[in-house]
C-alpha cells in the first residue's frame, strides 16, 4: 500500500524521525547536533510558488508527490546553515540536487513512522516527549534523572541487549583551510578498547585518527583533482581554465574501534573511513563558440582507511596506517545553470 501524506504543525515527531534518519546531523554541513538545536529544513523553499516547484519537478523528473510540505522536501538543519541558506538558498545544482535524491530516498520510512506513532497511543507519546525533552531545562532534567533508572530496569525486562547504548564523539580539525568533522559511534565494547588506548599507550583516539591524516587527505584530494580534470577534458566545450576546487564536505567516520590480544602484545585497531566532496565552477562556451555558461563540476571521494596502535611489549606504542584503499570514486558530475 502507498504511504500517503498529510503536513501538520504539530512537528515534533517528523522532526525526530528526520534526525534519526540523517544520524543525528544537519544535512548541509554535516555536523552532528543536539536534537534541540535541530530545525526542519525545506530543501525548496516553501516562499517559492506553486510554478517554480512544477518546474523543478518537470525538468529534474522527480516524483508526482513533490511539494513543499512532501518529505522528499524535508531534512534535518542546524540553525547557523538555516541562517545562511535564507530563502533565496537554493539553486539547481548538484549539491542541492543531491539533497533532493537524500530526501527521497527517506520518504516512505518518514511517513511511515510518524503514520505509526500517531497509531501508537499514548505511552509513546509520552517517550517521545522524553526523547525530545530539553536537558538543558532544570525541571526536564530532574524529572529524566528521577523516572529513567525505571524505564532502564523495564527495558532490561523486555530485552537485555537494549542496555548496551552508543555514545556519539565528535572533533574538528583544520586541513589546509577546511574543516574536517570527525565522528564515532563508539558501543560498550568499542569503549573499552578507547580505553585501552587512554590507559595503556597514553594517547587518544582522535590522537591516533588524526596520525597521517594531512598527507591522506592531500593525495584523496589530489587524486580527485586529476580525475575532475580528466573528464573535464572530454567535453565538448570545455575551455580548460576551471575555477578553484572547493571542498563542499569532508569527513571521517570512525566505524570499528577493536582490541586485539596476541602472544606477542597487544594492539588497537581503528577502521575509518574518509569522505570528500569537491565542486568547482567549470566555464563551457557554447555551440557557437562565443558564449559561456558558469557550470557546477561535483568529485565524490569515498575511502576506507585503518590505523594500528601496537604495544609489543612495554615499550611505548607506535601508530601504524595502511594506505588508503578506494571503496568507491564517483567522477565529475555536471549541472548546467545560467
């Protein structure tokens, strides 16, 4: 059966669906938030009319539900990136475009989760007012402080495996003028094994993270560079003068931190993985050669990196890392726009 779809004021729990669905990050800039600091974003502007949302949806053949208000117009912004997308923030270009793809692609499970909540009577209205309680309000946090070590001992009833809980690490770091977000969803388990590398090596895990990190990114890069250029080449009108490379987004996930036990020592290994989003202006002259179009050029970098932190014996430990390996290259993608 088609999920169909009804826009409300009443917020709170499309609100957290969309968080949820996005791990907990702004859409635009990638950073993790706080759900209270999260906003409901139209990717479209709802200012724009009716026209300007039919021709959008004709010339990029996006579905026949697209609206507005239609969850395939809908994600999760902080509130600076609100602040600077303002009404006007959009363009037909593939970052936004991208978006719009992100946005469909959560559709059925948003409208499907908020149609079950609203099914669902009122206890989960009650634990969704707990989920998006405002910590930061005394009485909020008193009243969590006092009521949840319940809620954990029923939870255990129901299943005891629902105890072992994720924590959300974030960094930033600068990389030759960009800012890189780096990010953990670090289990019980993974925990330990961060420990280790406190206690045992006296050193971090963003330490460890950030070990090479500067050259890494600068071949990710480079590479990315080489191939934009190589496809650039092959276009028709191509006037081989494209405008600087600008870094729309780059990340690192931590996705498994492990402690491995040997004869010969112990170890800690750290599997990541780095992503980059480039774009650049690309001037085309026309067919007939006496007119230029300012186009979007987009390189996508996707990459799998591990680091080891080795401890032979009692000496100090030494940071080792792999060269990175490719998961997946997307090459130079163009949208044209006057």
């Amino acid at each position: 059966m088609k999920a169909t779809w009804t826009y409300t004021n009443d917020n709170a729990v499309l609100r957290l669906e969309l968080y949820e669905l996005y791990k907990t990050r702004c859409y635009r800039c990638y950073t993790p938030q706080k759900y209270t600091d999260i906003e409901i974003d139209h990717i479209v502007p709802q200012s724009f009319d009716d026209d300007y949302f039919d021709e959008i949806r004709t010339k990029f053949s996006l579905s026949s539900h697209f609206n507005r208000h239609d969850p395939s117009n809908l994600a999760p912004i902080c509130d600076p990136c609100n602040k600077r997308k303002n009404n006007k923030g959009f363009r037909p270009i593939p970052f936004e475009m991208d978006r719009l793809v992100e946005a469909e692609s959560f559709r059925t499970k948003v409208i499907e989760g908020v149609q079950k909540f609203h099914k669902s009577g009122h206890l989960a209205k009650g634990l969704v007012e707990v989920t998006i309680s405002d910590l930061r309000d005394p009485k909020d946090a008193e009243a969590v402080m006092k009521h949840a070590p319940a809620l954990i001992q029923r939870l255990a009833l129901l299943d005891k495996s629902l105890l072992e809980y994720e924590i959300t690490d974030h960094h930033i770091i600068e990389i030759g003028g960009d800012t890189m977000h780096l990010r953990a969803h670090l289990s019980q388990k993974q925990k330990i094994a961060v420990g280790v590398l406190e206690v045992l090596f006296g050193t971090s895990l963003w330490t460890v993270s950030e070990h090479d990190l500067v050259r890494t990114v600068g071949e990710i890069q480079k590479r990315l560079d080489d191939e934009a250029i190589t496809e650039l080449e092959k276009h028709p009108y191509f006037t081989g003068d494209p405008g600087p490379r600008h870094t729309a987004h780059l990340g690192l996930e931590v996705e498994d931190v492990r402690l491995l036990r040997t004869v010969t020592g112990v170890s800690v290994v750290i599997d990541a993985s780095i992503e980059i989003q480039q774009t650049r202006s690309v001037p085309l002259v026309n067919e007939d050669g006496d007119g230029f179009f300012s186009n979007q050029g987009d390189a996508y970098g996707f990459v799998a990196v591990q680091k080891t932190v080795s401890r032979p014996s009692f000496d100090n430990g030494e940071i080792r890392t792999t060269e990175y390996e490719t998961v997946e290259w997307k090459e130079l993608n163009f949208d044209q726009y006057a």
